[in-house]
C-alpha cells in the first residue's frame, strides 16, 4: 500500500505544473493566486523545481510549512483576481442550502484566505510525496476496480478529472496497476517537466501531452495512446477562449456556468470509457480518492453527438457541485467562472 499511496499524490504535482501555463499568462484571469508554485515552471529553469525539493529534502516538512504561510498572505494581498475568484465562488456556494450547512457563515476574506492555503496545503502534501515520502500520506481510495477491470482487458480510456482537490488520483493508477497515463497540459515546457519528474523518480509510466485547443495532431496522438491500451488524464471545468463554440451553459451551484463540451466529444467520437477521478484532502495528510465510470464504451453516431456532449456536461457539473458542496475548500479553479452571466 505505501507504494500506491506514494504515487497517489504524486500527480498532485502535474496538477500544479499544468496550472502554470494557465495562470501565467496575462489574458487568463486568477493568475495570481497560484503563481507562488505554479509560476516557476513556466518563468525559470528546473533548478528552481530542484531548490524546493531540496528544501523539503534537508530541512524536512517543516520549512516547507513554514513558507506556506508567507506565500500565502503575499499573494492573498497581491492577488486580487484570484481573491475575488474566490470569493464569488465561496459566496455562490453559500446561497445554496447545502452550501450554507457546510460553511456555516457568510464567506469573508478569512474564508478566502483558507481556500488559498489550502491550495498551497496540497502542494506541500505533493512535496512530501516527491521527496519519497509517500508513506506519510494515507489515502482511502473507493472505486478502483473499474479499472483494473479495463486493465485487465487491456483496453485505454480517458480519466475525467477537475480542478479538485489534488486532481491527481491519475499518477497513483499508473503505478498501482501499471497503465500507461497521458495528462493534457496547457503548458509549453511539459518536455522540461517531464525531464524533471523523470530525474526524481525514473521509470514512471506517465507523461504531460502539450496540449492546443482545436489541435488536430494532439487528437490524433490522444486515439493512439487509447488504442494503446493507455490513459488519457482530461480535466473537464474550464473552457478556453479558443474552445467557447464547443461549449455549454448549464446548472453548476445554483447559477448557469459554462463548461467544455470537448473532452465528451472525445469520448463519443473514440467510444472509449470515461472514468471520473477525484483526490480530495480531508484532513492533515489524508486524502480520498475516488474512481467511478462516468460513460460506457461505445461510439456515438455523429448526428447524435451534440445532444449526447451536452448531457454529459450537465452530468459533469453535477458530479463536480456535488464535490464542491462535500469539500468546500478544495476546488481550487481561481477565476471568474460565472462571468457569462455579466457579460449577457
């Protein structure tokens, strides 16, 4: 078991990598508040990955706690897309019954200020885990044998996965039942990345796929690792600028929210499995991780498939306001989610 818990949180990491991309770049809002971590892979060389790690390595988890607060305050100050973000989201949540039951009170910036550490609490966990420190870690996993049971057929999928908690249950499968995984990545340097986790730990069956919205080549490489027999790791809840005419407005906590229709069009037009993954934080070092099938194998007639895309992304935010309204704090989607509701 300390060998799957170790990888379990280890994909936390490309979680934080791939978000780099996205809140680096000036024309995506929310970026400030998790550039503290997430910025130094797109700004820097890998020597400022390698300085943490031996931070961590050295001075043990202390001081990488110790930094977090710091961190944390610097931006919660400094950026103030990223507060507003979530506070509109912690407030949206709140207006619901459920939501209201979980918070307890109004959000405030002390609540805001929590769901940033929080972010940063996952980071530090994922610390623990590339330093070789998995055992640490406990994670209670629910919902695995469905794929194993598609490894054992020797038949790839995509696994559905959200800005949630670590969003990363996908790095624990690959070495707990030895698939082959493919995380999309917005990011430009996921060579560079993947150059870098292969240095900390050699030999892992998983890789970042650099990936451009309307990119006929990535979808072409994403059918063959499928047909590989491997996984492709997706996160279905944010829609970029390039991809809103493949898009949908449905129900999310109460308001109208857009989500992507591609990583659904996908899955109709291969007919591979769809898998929802989860990893969420419960408490100091513990996670939950979560595996469920969220589409059956089959192919979706082409005249069919709109319709279909569009079901499974109000299935999609469903699931997700579920998630949301069990773990308040661990969604961490910094940036104006229901700005079409302004902009109309």
């Amino acid at each position: 078991m300390q060998g799957s818990q170790t990888e379990k949180l280890s994909s936390a990491r490309d979680a934080w990598l791939e978000r780099a991309a996205e809140f680096a770049r000036p024309s995506e809002p929310g970026s400030a508040g998790r550039r503290a971590w997430t910025g130094i892979a797109e700004r820097g060389s890998l020597r400022a990955l390698f300085l943490i790690q031996w931070i961590y390595r050295h001075l043990g988890r202390w001081a990488v706690t110790a930094l977090l607060t710091p961190i944390v305050a610097y931006f919660f100050v400094t950026g103030g897309a990223a507060r507003r973000a979530s506070r509109e989201y912690l407030r949206t949540l709140f207006a619901t019954p459920l939501g209201r039951a979980r918070l307890g009170r109004r959000p405030t910036w002390r609540q805001v200020y929590r769901h940033l550490y929080e972010f940063a609490e996952n980071i530090a966990d994922s610390m623990t885990v590339w330093s070789g420190d998995g055992d640490r870690i406990r994670i209670d996993e629910r919902g695995n044998e469905h794929l194993l049971e598609l490894v054992r057929k020797g038949r790839g999928g995509i696994l559905l996965g959200a800005h949630l908690g670590s969003t990363d249950m996908l790095r624990v499968l690959s070495k707990q039942t030895g698939i082959v995984l493919n995380v999309l990545s917005f990011t430009r340097h996921a060579a560079r990345i993947n150059a870098f986790f292969d240095q900390l730990q050699p030999g892992l069956r998983m890789r970042l796929i650099h990936f451009e919205p309307g990119s006929i080549s990535v979808a072409l490489e994403i059918k063959a690792a499928i047909e590989r027999g491997e996984f492709v790791g997706i996160l279905g809840d944010r829609v970029w600028e390039s991809e809103r005419g493949r898009s949908v407005q449905v129900p999310f906590l109460g308001r109208r929210a857009r989500f992507p229709l591609g990583p659904f069009l996908l899955q109709a037009a291969l007919g591979c499995p769809m898998l929802l993954s989860t990893c969420v934080r419960t408490g100091h070092g513990r996670y939950a991780a979560s595996t469920e099938v969220f589409a059956a194998a089959g192919v979706v007639p082409r005249c069919e498939r709109a319709k279909y895309a569009e079901e499974l992304a109000q299935r999609y935010a469903a699931a997700l306001e579920r998630e949301c309204l069990r773990t308040p704090y661990q969604w961490f989607n910094f940036f104006e989610f229901w700005r079409d509701e302004v902009e109309r």
